[in-house]
C-alpha cells in the first residue's frame, strides 16, 4: 500500500506494470484509453476466470492507437460487413428453403438431480411419439393454424413453426446489431484525423495530487434521507378508510473513517415504522457524491459551502404524532427509552427498565399505529 493513500485511491491509481508506459492511447477496435508500452497497445480486453490464466483478448492489442493508424478499423468495418451479408443471405435461406428440422433445446435445472436432456428434433409436418412427449415433459395443445403444437414445461409454446420464426427472429435482431456496429467503425474511419498521443501524468506528479484531493475532499457531518410512506387508515369498525402518505427523513451522521478511508455514517432518528432504510452506511470518496446526489438526499451541514446552506435546508424530526414516547407501561410495568440504542432500520425503538440493563425492544404496528412488544403485548403511554 502506498503511503499516504486509502485502497481506494491506490488503486485508482491503476496497474503499476503499466505506470512504466509513458504515453496512452485510443484502441482502433474497441475505442477504450489504454496504456501504449513501447508504442503499441497493452494486453485488455481479457477475463481472469481464476485457473492462473487469461482468456480471451482485444483485436486491437499490439497494434498502433486509433490516433496514428485507423487500418484496423478499416478491416473491422470489412468483416463486419461480411458477417452481415452471410446473415442476411442465411435468412434470405429461412424464407426460400427452411430446413425440415430444428433441434429444440429442453430447460435444464443445474441443481436438479436428474441428467440434462439431449436436444430434441421436431419435423415439419410430423408429430412426437407419446414416450417422447412424456421424457420431456410436452403437452400436446393443437391449434387451427398450428396443429402440431407443443406445450414444453415453464410455459414455453414449441412448434416447427415457432421455432422457424424464432430463428428468423433471431437473425433480425443480429442483423440490426452488425449494422450498428458496421457503421460506427465506417463513421471512426471517416473521421480519421492523426493527432498525437496523449502524455501519462507522471507517477510522483498523479501521487501528490491524489493526496490533495483525498485531504481537501469534503465529507458532510450529516444528511438526510426523506421516505414517502404509505400508512392505510381504517374505520372504528374495521372498514378499510383510505391511506395517508408521510413524508419520513432519516438523519445519517458522520461517525469517522474505517482503514481503507471510506466514511462511515449512522442513522440517528428511529424510524416510526419498519421502512428497511439501512442503519449503517461505509461510503468511498466515489460512492458519497452519487448517495448526496439522488433526489430525496439533502446535506445538512455545510461549513465549507454558505451560499448553498439555506437552499439545503430539511426538516429532521418524525411527525409528532408518530414520535416515540418518552415512557409506556407495559404489563403494569414502566419502561423509560433508551436513546443510545434503537433499531432504525426495523422500525423499533428501546425501552428499559430503570436500573436494568435487560432491554424491551417496541413496534409500532404500520396499519393501526399502535405499539406492541415483540411477543405482541399491548403497550399504554404514560
């Protein structure tokens, strides 16, 4: 680990296998910014399944960057449009000369017991056997366009004909995917300008200014998250009345910072039912920005910012009616709560005995409001 940085700046920071290279470049097949050790592309564009070796890999490595050279793109725009003619020529085929068999290939559950099916042909114009139909689990539904018509288990409809036109279908939407592809490399190849390759910040120079941005990034002290909920209401008689929607903020506070740098935040005020808002959150540098970006997230303190302080302001208390009471009697028993401890994220508060440590953990019901104990005792406010 580098001195000074949390993992998640280090490794931002990339491959240093890479760092070696000086200079980056466009990809001519893929288009992606990739490191060019001595001038070419570098190894991307491969899986690491976890057998000690790589699969698979980009065309475009170990050749010049789309910004000195575009015959790669040439030649990936040639066979491109190869691939297109063979698919329109096969579904030309389907239309003219369908073949007289398809295989149709049967659902296989990994965890059941029993052996995969092989494929199974359907003809045109020619029906299954009985034991055939039972060893793959097909029911004959005949129909007046279709009279050779199977229903296959998880209610799949197979045919001759359904499984022609699904091939069609098929070759459809690969057609319109080649064409796609085909032209944004004929557009990269037009467009082709030379242009010089882009310099790598030096090592020492990206190290000291990840180190500023982590020491100047701004972490809030707290925000809010507000909920709209759904709370039905009901008649004295049972009778089902309407429903009353509430607008429910959760205010997360900064507790401090785990060992890779990331923020830990808590939720302070309990909410007044079960929601399933999480009670504790460990945000990044990255991840913070997109959590106070969403609509319904509000920074509650902001030093560093003045002039957005009063546009950013939120109401942080539970309606009054839905806050938690100080005290209640439970079977003839008072109970004091317990702010320290709470479920947040389950909709309960704690009570205690004075001069008990045993906890009683409330709910309050969502429907009627009312306050239970978790073994459904009834509970009066004192």
């Amino acid at each position: 680990m580098v001195d000074g940085l949390c993992q998640p700046c280090e490794s931002s920071m990339g491959n240093p296998k890479d760092r070696r290279a000086t200079t980056e470049g466009t990809c001519q097949v893929c288009f992606s910014l990739q490191r060019l050790p001595k001038g070419e592309m570098a190894l991307h564009g491969y899986r690491r399944p976890g057998g000690g070796f790589i699969e698979g890999r980009c065309p475009g490595v170990g050749y010049l960057p789309y910004e000195q050279d575009c015959s790669q793109t040439k030649r990936w725009e040639g066979i491109m449009a190869e691939r297109v003619q063979e698919q329109e020529k096969s579904l030309a085929g389907l239309e003219t000369h369908p073949p007289g068999v398809f295989d149709y290939e049967p659902y296989y559950d990994s965890w059941s017991k029993s052996p995969a099916l092989p494929p199974l042909p359907i003809m045109k114009n020619k029906p299954l056997a009985p034991e055939v139909m039972a060893k793959y689990g097909l029911k004959a539904v005949p129909s007046p366009s279709d009279p050779f018509l199977y229903l296959a288990p998880r209610g799949m409809f197979i045919s001759y004909q359904t499984l022609l036109e699904r091939r069609k279908r098929d070759l459809e939407q690969s057609i319109k995917m080649n064409k796609s592809v085909q032209k944004e490399f004929h557009d990269y190849v037009v467009s082709w300008v030379l242009k010089p390759v882009k310099e790598v910040e030096p090592l020492e120079k990206k190290l000291a200014r990840i180190k500023k941005e982590h020491e100047e990034f701004y972490w809030p002290k707290a925000y809010a998250v507000t909920k709209t909920e759904k709370r039905p209401l009901y008649n004295p008689d049972g009778s089902y009345k309407g429903e009353e929607r509430l607008v429910i903020p959760y205010r997360y506070e900064l507790q401090g910072f785990d060992k890779h740098g990331r923020g830990m935040y808590k939720l302070i005020n309990p909410a007044p039912f079960y929601t399933g808002q999480r009670e504790r959150l460990s945000l990044s540098e990255k991840e913070l920005p997109k959590e106070i970006r969403k609509k319904n997230v509000k920074v509650l303190d902001v030093p560093s910012r003045p002039e957005e302080a009063e546009k950013l302001k939120v109401l942080t208390t539970i309606p009054e009616k839905f806050q938690w009471p100080e005290k209640i009697k439970v079977e003839g028993k008072t109970l004091t709560r317990d702010h320290k401890y709470y479920k947040g994220s389950e909709g309960n508060a704690v009570y205690r005995l004075p001069g008990q440590d045993w906890p009683v953990s409330i709910r309050r019901d969502k429907r009627t409001g009312e306050l239970r104990t978790a073994g459904k005792e009834p509970v009066t406010i004192v």
